[in-house]
C-alpha cells in the first residue's frame, strides 16, 4: 500500500526531474528529492510511472528535443547537448529509435506531437463500492491552474475501469489525456496521468 507522503515524495521528483532535464541527474540526487532509499525510490518509481527512472528521464528530453526540432531552427548538435547527449550520432539513433525517423526527417515533418508527456500522480480512494472519485491540480506550459475531476468506475469485465474525466479548462483537450491506473491495495489506486 502506498500512503499520500510517499505519493507526494514521488510527485515531488517527477517535479524535479521536469525542472532540471538539461542537467545532470544522477539516481543520488533523486534519492535526495524523494527522501527514500534509492532501491526503495527506484523500485517504486517503476513500479508506479511503469517505466524506469532512467528511461523515463531519456524519454522525456527525447519529447523536449522533438518539441525544439519542430518549434526552432536550432542546430541538432545543440539540441543533442541540451538533452545530455555527447554526440548528435548518439542522439540520432536514440531519437530514431524513440520515434522511427531521424531528427532531420522529424523536423521535415514539421509537426509536434507529444510523444511522451509528463506523469502527474493522484491517489484516489474508494468511495462506495467499487467506484472511486478524486482529483488532481496541475499547471499546464503557461502556467494556468487546470483541475481534472476523475470518477473510475470498476468493471466486472477483465477488472477494468472506466474512466469518466472533466476539466475546468473548456478548451483542454481530454481525449489526449493519458490515464493509467495501478492498483496500490485493497480500497485504492494511483492514476498516473499525462497530459
């Protein structure tokens, strides 16, 4: 079972990681952030975002880099370094790999599309029965206060969920919403979400 402190402890990384993509971040100082043992956080970080911490990191400023791609004129070598490659042969064939063209071809394309969102965390408790209510409260590029209300809904189907989302923000694009839902024990799951 995981409780709201280590949920927040977590939320409070992917946080940092967001804020420091084009430096150096070692599993040490994510250790520091999350105030857990680093197999403990690693572990857990897995287990919740259901990617590595290290494969998270590397996606993300794979999808940053795309985004400079599209959006700048900017050199690629320099696009490489901003995402912590020594080398754009090194950065190319991750990026090919991550998105099935090269960066020159994608920048071509001239078309962002987010490939791999930030994982934003929200605990939700059982209510009645099997259907669970909460909420979470992001901030979106431009720092507006969006607030996502999500009732789930237990199927007897497979254990599924549907998931009923609504938004504060008339023009927020829900149907892009990405929402994963991991069981944490008896009576609660954690959404992860990407928007």
């Amino acid at each position: 079972m995981i409780d709201k402190s280590t949920l927040n402890q977590l939320q409070w990384t992917l946080d940092y990681i967001e804020e420091h993509l084009e430096d150096v971040i070692t599993l040490e100082m994510l250790e520091g952030v999350s105030l857990m043992s680093k197999t403990s956080f690693y572990i857990l970080f897995s287990n919740v975002i259901g990617v590595t911490v290290k494969e998270y990191i590397t996606k993300r400023r794979l999808n940053i880099s795309a985004f400079k791609l599209v959006e700048t004129d900017r050199k690629v070598i320099d696009i490489a370094f901003e995402a912590m490659y020594n080398s754009s042969e090194a950065y190319s064939r991750r990026f090919k790999k991550e998105y099935g063209v090269s960066p020159t071809e994608y920048r071509k394309i001239d078309e962002f599309s987010e490939h791999f969102p930030k994982a934003s965390l929200i605990k939700m408790q059982t209510v009645q029965g099997d259907q669970e209510k909460g909420g979470i409260l992001m901030n979106d590029s431009i720092k507006n206060k969006i607030v996502l209300d999500i009732e789930v809904k237990k199927t007897d189907i497979d254990e599924t969920y549907i998931l009923d989302v609504k938004s504060n923000q008339e023009n927020m694009d829900i149907q892009n919403t990405e929402i994963k839902i991991k069981e944490v024990g008896k009576g609660e799951i954690v959404a992860v979400i990407t928007v």
